[in-house]
C-alpha cells in the first residue's frame, strides 16, 4: 500500500522524472556523440614530419632505442599491429644531415617536431615548430616517453 502511495507521487512530480530519467539519458546520449568517434579512431589526422638528430658522437642504447621507437612509429603495419588504433604511420621521418638543417626546415614549415637526441646524457630535447596543433604536440610529448 505504502509503495504504490509513494510511486504514484513520484510519478506526479515532473521535476523529479526529468532529472532522474530523462536527464541523465540526455546527458549520456550527448557524450557518448561527442567523444565515442576519437574513442574509436575515427578521428583521422596527417601524419606529424619529424626528424631525430644525435648530438652526441658515440654510439649509445639509448639513442639507438629511441630511434627504433621513432621507427616503428613510421612504420603503418606497425602502427596497426599495435593497439594504437590507426591504419597509417603516426609520424612521418624527414631525413636531415644537421641540426641547423633542421631548424631550417622548422621556419620553412616542410618539419613539425625536431628530436635532439643525446645518448650520453640519456637526455632528449624536442622543438616543435610554430602554429603546431595539439596533434602535433601530443605526438612529441608521448614519442619523447615512449624512449624510458
């Protein structure tokens, strides 16, 4: 007797239905439009050019392992093996002879992300150039995290 009292009381308060059923349904229907298509992959982008320049002389691990990272990065079979989510390479490598070269390229906008690698110091250093887009920025920051 009591529960259908206070279900027939709930059911009249309009208020109540919307916020409790009809809201929350709404506001999942929203996110789920707005996020579910980068979730997915299908959010698509171009390739980031980048280019890696040792400073130091010596062969080291370090730069070595980096190197194969920024590699396999590269590499579209790769990259579509690899849980990532994307059908083509992240970035692509742009070969450079020196550092002033690639700065170069950096103002001439033909490169986006310069990797100063230093195996000695185990240290990487990342330019990125001008007008780069969170894509870009994304790209430098984890490539940078994938060398640890």
């Amino acid at each position: 007797m009591m529960f259908t009292y206070y279900l027939r009381k709930t059911l009249r308060d309009k208020a109540y239905i919307f916020w409790s059923l009809a809201f929350p349904i709404l506001l999942m229907t929203c996110f789920n439009v707005t996020f579910m298509g980068p979730a997915k992959g299908e959010v698509d982008f171009k390739p980031v050019k980048s280019t890696m320049i040792r400073i130091d002389s010596g062969e080291s691990a370090f730069a070595e392992e980096f190197e194969g990272v920024l590699d396999n990065l590269a590499d579209a079979e790769a990259v579509k093996k690899s849980n990532m989510g994307y059908d083509h390479a992240v970035i692509e490598l742009i070969e450079t002879t020196s550092q002033e070269e690639a700065e170069k390229k950096i103002l001439d906008k033909e490169l986006q992300v310069l990797f100063l690698v230093n195996g000695e110091k185990e240290s990487i250093e990342v330019k990125v150039g001008d007008g780069a887009n969170m894509t870009t920025l994304m790209v430098a920051k984890n490539s940078k995290c994938f060398s640890w």
